[in-house]
C-alpha cells in the first residue's frame, strides 16, 4: 500500500473516531496516547480472532465440545448403548441428552442431533436414514383366550385396540394386504398414549390389541408374550432417522456421532430382524 493511502485511511479512521492518533511532523511521526491504547486494543481483538479462527478450525476436525442430543424415550434402550461407547471413543465430548415425545425447535434449541423413529416434521432438515422398522399387530395369549383372533381387517374396528397418540395416521391404521393393495381400518380403544411402554404393558395384561413398534417389542413375540395378530398384513415402513440442521461443514463431534449411530443400529437391528423371523407365528 503506498504512502498516500495508507495517509488517507489513517486519515479517514480519525474522522470516524473524532480523535488524533498520531502526531505528525515534517520529520516524524509517533502515536498520540490515544493513538497507543487504540492501538493496543485492536492487537488484542486480533489475536483473540486468530484464537477464535484456531478454536473453530479445531471444532471442525476434532470431536469436542458439548454434543446437544434428544432422542424418542422408546428408542432411548437402543441408543443409549450407543452414546456410552462415544463417551468413551471421545473423552473430550460432553454428551447432553434428553428425551420425550414432543416436536423440539432443533434450530432453536440448539439441538445438534435429534434420533427418531418418525418422519422429520420440518422438510428444511437434514434427517439420515439409520434403520428401517415396521410395527406388528399383536396381543397377548391372555386375549386369545378370551376373545379369540380376529379373522379379518375390519373386525379390528369392533375390538379394543390401543392406539399411540404420535401415529402419523390418526386412528387409521393402514396396512399392505395380501394381494399387495393398501388396506386400512379404523380402530379404536379405551387407551390412547405417547407412552409405548404403557401400551405395551397393558397388551401383555391382556386388555387389548397393541399395533406395536417392532423393534420395541421384539423380544416378547420371540419369547410368546405377545402374539403377532393377521401375520397376511404388512404394515407400512419407516425409518429411524438422526437430523440435523446443516449439511455444510458438519463439526467433527456430530459427523463421528452419527456415524457411530449409523453403524451400531443397523448391526442392532439385524439382530431384531432375525428375532422376529424365528419366532413362532
């Protein structure tokens, strides 16, 4: 930069701030006192800046910080394993995680990862597919013994069937039938509830007809506590999906989080797969 204008903007920065800083001379030039502690303020602001820059290079390329998580309480048994083995890969995380049922502001909130077993209800997210699942139609021996099976689809409509309030289609729950049309009915019941294990307690009780997240109730179809209802009926798929609010330049803790989820789950899941195909029908 030549002379003049380095001049000119010296010149332009002392109009703006309505103080000399510098004293000039034919022969010389040297800070007023306001002209050094300026100075000494904008060195340090610098090198604070250049700490900053450091700061988020290193929280782009290596997992630390606080990691913000929220997670569906009926998959938290799923996750939570998960989470364990990353506090331990990655000492310098702090994992912050709760969880619930409710629709979270992700962006808001400042949640870096949100786990769920349901669509993303905002599309302007970034949702990763993890796993796929379906739910299976069953009930207890217990209401076998009492009521017996039901034969076809709409008699569901005139039995006790529970319902999970966050069901993305209402009170009708919607199948592929055997002829590989979409079929549907409309049920209902004296328990409606966020909760799926209140639901699944009270189908083991034998109260009612539970439409049941698979991998939530895997272990009690394999060991005959409960009892898949009109097996000729596939329910619709979904997936278990990890959002997050960005693509672009995603932070080293989040990247290595959803990679572990990604690869733990599917390892997981494979597992209830294999658990519901031996299991007695």
């Amino acid at each position: 930069m030549s002379t003049t204008m380095v001049s000119n903007h010296i010149q332009a920065l002392e109009d703006r701030l309505g103080a000399r800083l510098l004293n000039r001379t034919t022969r010389k030039i040297s800070l007023t006192d306001v002209g050094a502690g300026y100075y000494e303020r904008c060195a340090r602001i610098l090198a604070e800046l250049e700490e900053a820059d450091g700061m988020a290079g290193a929280l782009q390329s290596t997992p630390r910080g606080v990691l913000k998580v929220y997670t569906n309480t009926h998959i938290l048994r799923f996750v939570a394993p998960i989470i364990s083995e990353y506090c331990g890969l990655y000492p310098t995380v702090t994992v912050d995680v709760s969880m619930g049922e409710r629709s979270v502001d992700q962006v808001e909130e400042r949640i870096d990862v949100v786990i769920r077993a349901t669509p993303a209800p905002d599309s302007s997210l970034i949702a990763k597919r993890l796993t796929k699942w379906r739910h299976i139609l069953c009930c207890s021996p217990r209401y076998l013994e009492t009521l017996g099976m039901p034969e076809t689809l709409g008699e569901l409509a005139r039995r006790n069937c529970m319902r999970y309030a966050l069901y993305p289609f209402g009170n009708e729950w919607r199948f592929i039938g055997p002829d590989g049309k979409a079929a549907g009915v409309t049920v209902s019941g004296n328990l409606v509830s966020n909760s799926a294990e209140a639901l699944r307690q009270t189908a083991l009780d034998g109260h009612a007809i539970f439409l049941a997240p698979d991998f939530y109730v895997f272990e009690d179809i394999a060991a005959g506590r409960l009892v898949p209802v009109l097996p000729q009926y596939q329910t619709i798929e979904f997936a278990v999906n990890a959002i997050y609010p960005n693509r672009e330049n995603l932070p080293a803790k989040v990247r290595t989080f959803i990679d572990l989820l990604a690869e733990r789950i599917s390892e997981h899941w494979a597992v209830i797969g294999e658990s519901l195909r031996v299991a007695p029908r």
